[in-house]
C-alpha cells in the first residue's frame, strides 16, 4: 500500500542555486519523501528541521547531505536564512549509478545528515556552489549529461571526504568485502519495503548465505539483519513522528502484512510499540 505521504522529485536532471526565506515557504510545514538526492550548505540564519524522524537544529555552516528517498519537513527558519543547494533526479542518480562509490559511507551519512564544517571547508563549498550557479545558466550546461554527472561527481566526492575525515571511517574500495557490502546496502535500500530476510540478499548477490553474513559482518561491523532493521525502522520512525498515517498502514507499506508482527519487530528492536514511540 503506499503512503499518502507526498512525494517530490526533480523534473530536470540537476538543479543548482541559493535559497532565502521566501524561497522556503512553500515548503514549511510539510511533510514529504524526498526521491531526489540534494546536497544544502547553510551560510547563514537558522533552519528547524525533521530528517529521517530526527529532530536537527541547522546552523551556519551545516552541510546537510540527503541521498535520494528520504523523509523531511521544515519546521522554523530565520527571517535572514540563506543556504546553497544543489539537487539531482533520483533517475539521473540512479542511472548512472554514481552513489556506488558512497554506498559504504550511506548508512552513516543517512544517520547523520547534518554535519558541521569548519568555516574553511564552508568557503570552499561556497566558492562551488557559486561556480556551479554560474554554469547552471548555461544551456549547454543542462543539455550536457556528462557536464552534470561531473557536477555529481564533485558533490559526492566532496560529502564522502568530509564524512571520512570526521566520523574517522576509511574504507578501502579495493578489498571485495567492501565491494560485496557496497552491492547489498544498494539491494538493500531497493528492497527494503518489500524483502527482509538475509537469504533473498544472499542469493541476489550469488552468495552462500554463510559466507555474505560473515563478509557483511567483517566490512561494517553489523550483521545483515541488523542493518536491515536499521533501515525499516529508520523509515517507520520518520513516518510515525512526522505524519498522522496509520500504523496499519505505515506496517503494509513496509512489507509486514501482519500489523501485530509489525508491532513486535518495532518493539523488539526499540523497546516500545511504534504507538508509544508516536506518542512520546
């Protein structure tokens, strides 16, 4: 069943500008699933905002970086609020298959979305993003998709260096643990709603189930199952905080057809039933 939630993505492959406070009110106070992937970078002002069902207070200098399909509603910002954007279609991401090389970084930049810059890493991102504004006004530039997926490629490099440097976590891309850990959290974030149990993964990647529980274990620290119920709950959380949905619903959406199974797979793993979590 899908969510009522509404559901936004680019039109356009790339878009790239600058946002103030009236660029932002059509879009307080709304709660939707964002497919397109954006990269924001706040220069000044304040924004109150709810990510993933978590609750972040942006401040100058926060890279906020959202890979395609996440949960967001705007709360509060500044009247002097001013930010960089940068957003790309979930298709033009997904069809030339760039997020690969962050596929390992994912589930942390997902958990942490906001992250503070230093202000010489913020001039820098600024500096780009200009740069990147002036180029967007070219119609060569829009036409061009090797243009853009170089624009891509920058933004990702650039976020997945900064998560690296900060959240101290290097992974090597040339060990094949990686490479299979890499393939399964992109099955994975495909599949969620729909297929849960470690097998369908294994046999997706043509492993034996052994051998993909031990590599995931060894490359992220985290059995599958675990990493699966991360991602599940992640979902619910946002939707259970953030809109007035159903849980039966949210529970269908999700893959459990049994909405008591779904109440025990959230409290197993949260200590509390998804309508105590709703109510706290």
């Amino acid at each position: 069943m899908e969510s009522d939630i509404p559901r936004y993505n680019l039109t356009v492959d790339y878009k790239v500008g600058e946002g103030f406070g009236e660029n932002l009110l059509g879009y307080k106070n709304i709660h939707c699933k964002i497919e397109a992937g954006f990269f924001i970078l706040c220069t000044k002002g304040t924004i109150q905002a709810t990510i993933n069902g978590n609750h972040y207070d942006i401040v100058e200098n926060d890279l906020i970086t959202l890979p395609p399909n996440y949960f967001m509603e705007i709360h509060e910002f500044s009247s002097d609020i001013h930010i960089y954007y940068a957003g790309f279609s979930f298709q033009f991401i997904e069809n030339i298959n760039l997020m690969k090389s962050t596929q390992h970084l994912l589930l942390i930049i997902m958990q942490n979305p906001v992250i503070k810059l230093s202000p010489l890493q913020a001039n820098s991102y600024k500096m780009f993003y200009e740069s990147s504004i002036l180029a967007y006004t070219s119609t060569r530039t829009l036409a061009n998709k090797e243009i853009v997926k170089a624009v891509l490629t920058m933004f990702v490099e650039g976020a997945t260096e900064v998560y690296k440097l900060q959240n101290k976590w290097y992974i090597s891309s040339q060990s094949r643990k990686y490479e299979i850990y890499q393939e399964f959290i992109q099955l994975l974030m495909k599949h969620y709603t729909v297929h849960h149990s470690t097998s369908f993964y294994a046999s997706h990647l043509g492993l034996t189930l052994p051998h993909f529980c031990s590599t995931i274990k060894k490359a992220a620290g985290n059995t599958p199952l675990e990493i699966i119920a991360s991602v599940i709950l992640m979902d619910a959380k946002s939707r259970l905080k953030s809109s007035n949905e159903p849980v039966k619903n949210i529970a269908l959406s999700l893959g459990f057809n049994n909405i008591s199974f779904f109440n025990k797979y959230f409290k197993q793993h949260t200590g509390v039933t998804p309508q105590e979590y709703r109510g706290h």
